[in-house]
C-alpha cells in the first residue's frame, strides 16, 4: 500500500478523516504525523475529493478561546483587523465543520508530542450513518475510543497516539 | 532576516501564490481526470527576491528528489546545503527524526530564483536573497525558519 512515508507527511499539511464513535472527523496535520497503517494516498485523496463535493449544511461553532491564543499569537499582519484574522485562520476549519466534520487542527508548538484541538464542530451532533454520508462513510476507519471528549473546552489530545492504539 | 527591505509587490505575489494552492486543495476532485498540482496543503509557503527577480516557494512531498530530478537544484544551493549541513541534498538520511535536506519552502523558492536568473549576474552569497516571513497556506499563519535555512541564507 503507498502510504505518506515521515518525510511526505513533515512537509505538507494533509487533511484526514475518520470515524470516531460514530462522529464525523477532520484533522489538518499541520506537518505532524497522521496515524500508522492509515489509508493509502489514492484512498486518502478520494476521501478528500469526495469531502470537497459535501453540501454545507451545518451551522457552525468555533472554539473562540483557542482560535484568539492562536491568532493573537501567530498572526502579525497590520493590515487586517483582529476579526480579519480569525477568519483567515478558522476557514479552512470552518468548511469542514459545515458538512458535518468536528474539525481538529495540530497546535504546532508540540512538534514531538503532536496535540490537536477542536477548532470548528456542528452546533447540532451529525452522525456518520446520515444518508448524506452514504458515498463516504465505507472509505473512511472507524474507531470506537471510551470517553473520548469531543467538547470544545476539551483540553490539547494526542489524537494520532490514540487512534495508534486502537 | 531582511524584511524590511522586501518590495510590497512580493507580499502581493505571495498572496496570490497562497490563494491559487487553497482554491486547488478546497476544489479537488478527482473525478474529473485532471491531474492536481496540489491535493493537500504544503505546510509552508514563502516569497523572496533578489533584484528583479521574484519568486515563491513551498514544502512539499518528496521534494528533495523533486527538486533534484526534476527542477534540477542550482549548484550554488547544492553546496550551500551541502555545506551547512554534511548531507547530500539529494539523499534522505534515514533515522529518527530523519535529516531533511533541500525540502523546505526557502529552498524550493530560492532555487527558483537562481535558475530564472541563469547566466545573468551572480550571487555570491545566498544571504542576498531576501525572505518574506513564511506562512502557512491553510491559514496564512506565521511560520519559523528552520536551523538548515537560516544557516544557509542568513
């Protein structure tokens, strides 16, 4: 199988989905790992390109205390307002939670341990086994992971070490 | 790092570099048969210049015998790279974590510039070429140079 090998994955910031007790999941990989024995390239592409195709139908709710560390920190542009760069930083995030993915992003400064937090969700639980997701869900791995917090002020998880463990 | 001195225009460029690679990964299909230059994100982008010269540059997959084999890495970076770091920059150095040479944005980018230019002018130094900060395309976050690229060009 023709998986992203350690120096693929460390220069590009790939998006993956999965499954996680029944819920739709996004995470940008922000040049951190993504998790052993997970899809190949052409599967994790379709999975992309199917994602792309999704309507979006979800309201959204973001995780507003940790997009303002995160803008507040990385962000330096003069020109844009404060609200200007939280957009820039939440769409990509925002999209996905639209069609339906809790949408996770690697917080970069644990570059060993890689961390992830939530950055975007549906406001009302969509569940993978919607019609919508009919195309979709026999691509994507499914995982069932106990008292796994999918709350907004969850703190930073180390989601490619737990899904490694499944 | 020198970026004071950039012209807007390269900010500009930049931009547009940024936004043509998040309208490519957001549209991806493949469904439609074309062949994507971009179906993820790189994890950096980055602009630079030198004279009238400009260009940008990003991370990406198996760049290292990209750059080599089919972009063909200017000798001058070849042995900067190779200089800095005692690594063939055409070869990965396996371990934990693996040593990667020529990969990043800096590279890609500056390599660019040194073959638009060809024979015309020299550098004698890659410091002379100057760096916008580098960011993060999903996001346009700031992004660090890493210890290979400031050795290299700072």
């Amino acid at each position: 199988m023709n998986t992203y090998l350690y120096e693929d994955v460390v220069n590009l910031d790939i998006d993956w989905y999965c499954i996680i007790n029944n819920r739709l999941v996004h995470v940008a990989s922000n040049a951190g790992q993504i998790p052993k024995n997970f899809y190949s390239i052409k599967d994790l592409e379709k999975i992309h390109s199917i994602v792309n195709r999704l309507p979006k139908s979800s309201e959204v709710i973001t995780n507003e205390e940790w997009i303002k560390t995160v803008v507040t920190e990385y962000y330096e542009q003069e020109d844009a307002t404060f609200q200007e760069k939280i957009d820039l930083y939440t769409r990509s995030f925002v999209q996905k939670a639209q069609k339906g993915f809790i949408s996770f992003d690697r917080v970069y400064e644990f570059e060993s341990s890689d961390q992830y937090h939530i950055v975007a969700a549906p406001v009302d639980v969509v569940n993978a086994d919607d019609k919508k997701y009919y195309d979709l869900r026999p691509l994507l791995l499914e995982y069932n992971i106990k008292d796994f917090d999918f709350s907004m002020s969850a703190n930073a998880i180390d989601l490619v070490n737990i899904i490694n463990e499944q | 790092m020198k970026t004071k001195e950039l012209s807007k225009h390269i900010h500009t460029i930049l931009q547009n570099y940024i936004k043509d690679i998040i309208i490519e990964v957001d549209t991806y299909c493949m469904s439609t048969g074309k062949k994507a230059k971009y179906t993820f994100y790189p994890a950096v982008a980055i602009g630079c210049e030198y004279g009238h010269y400009k260009s940008c540059g990003r991370s990406k997959k198996s760049e290292i015998k990209a750059l080599v084999r089919k972009i063909s890495l200017h000798p001058i970076l070849f042995t900067a790279l190779k200089k800095a770091t005692n690594v063939e920059p055409e070869q990965v150095i396996k371990g934990y974590p693996p040593i990667f040479v020529g990969t990043c944005a800096e590279d890609h980018a500056a390599n660019e510039i040194l073959l638009k230019m060809g024979g015309k002018g020299r550098i004698t130094s890659l410091n002379e070429i100057k760096f916008t900060k580098p960011r993060r395309p999903r996001t346009f976050e700031k992004r660090k140079m890493c210890q290979t690229c400031k050795l290299v060009f700072q």
